[in-house]
C-alpha cells in the first residue's frame, strides 16, 4: 500500500483504509453468515495492511515537512502507546458491554468512533513527499519490488516470518473468546 500511497496520496489511503474497517464492522454487525464473516475479515485484513504502514510514513512526511525529523521517534512512540492503551481499556469495556446488552451491540457502537477517525482523516492535510510515482511508472515500482524480494531470500523469510507470526496471533485473539466461553 505504500505504493498506491506514494500514487494517490497518503491520505487518501488512510482515507481507504479507514472505510474499510467500517465496512468490516458493519458487516460484523448486519451479516448472519460465515460469508458476511469472511468479507468481514478480508475488510479488515485491507485496513491493517494499508493503515500503520502509511500512518508512519504521512507522520514522518509532516515532521519533516515541519522541520521536526528529529521527533519523529517520540510522535511515533506516543501514537503506539496512544493506539496500545486504547485498545486494552476499550477491550476492558467492550467485554463489559457485550456481557451486559449483547455482543452485537458492542460492534455496532463501535462503528461511531471509526467514524469519527474517517472524518479526522478528510481534515488532514497531506504532506510533501520526494516519492511521487505516476501512471506507468507505479506498477514498474510494483514489478520491481516483487523482482526484489524474490531475488532477496532474508526478505522472503521475514515476510514469511510476519505471516506466519501475524497469523497465529490474529488466530490466538479471535479464538480465545471461544475459550472463554466455556
């Protein structure tokens, strides 16, 4: 995704990526079928992929349009501790939520906050970046990073890493609620 970042624009992909995890929530909360389920995760999968990866980069291109690179690790250390903290207090509460109304409704509210962070992202300003890729020019650049990691084996590996490391603890999370139940 940074590719398309560096085409049409980090923000937009931000943009995209924000949308796509609506969609996969509301489809957690209006689908009855492992089909809804599935587009349900593949939303997500499109919205991890695209969102931190471009997130980092859109910060780094502010601060350095700002003249403020030298930040760069103390922004970024803040916004993963921001994002961890959330996460934990609003699983805490979530979890509450869903044991004392339903699990759906607990989907479904939150949708709104999501919604919130999509209008955030219409008002960012996008910030310069040396990297523009137009036209043809950008699946050359896709061609030329597939040629790379195929012709790189310790790329191939930690990819595989990564895969292999995100799939099981994406496993773990979405299982243990099945655990908990019993």
């Amino acid at each position: 995704f940074g590719a398309l970042a560096d085409l049409k624009g980090r923000k937009y992909v931000l943009i995209i990526s924000e949308i796509a995890v609506i969609m996969g929530y509301l489809m957690y909360v209006f689908s009855t079928s492992f089909w809804g389920f599935l587009i349900g995760e593949i939303l997500f999968g499109i919205a991890s992929a695209s969102f931190m990866g471009v997130l980092e980069a859109f910060i780094y291109d502010t601060l350095k349009q700002m003249h403020q690179i030298s930040r760069y690790n103390k922004v970024q250390g803040k916004v993963y501790a921001i994002n961890d903290f959330m996460m934990g207090s609003c699983g805490l509460l979530g979890a509450f939520i869903a044991a004392a109304i339903s699990k759906w409704f607990t989907f479904l509210i939150s949708v709104f906050p999501l919604l919130i962070a999509l209008g955030l992202c219409f008002g960012f300003k996008e910030p310069k970046h040396s990297k523009k890729i137009y036209g043809q020019r950008y699946f050359s650049h896709i061609k030329e990073t597939l040629k790379f990691t195929w012709n790189h084996v310790q790329v191939k590996w930690i990819i595989l890493f990564s895969a292999i490391v995100g799939t099981f603890t994406s496993t773990t999370f979405l299982m243990n609620s099945v655990y908990f139940e019993k």
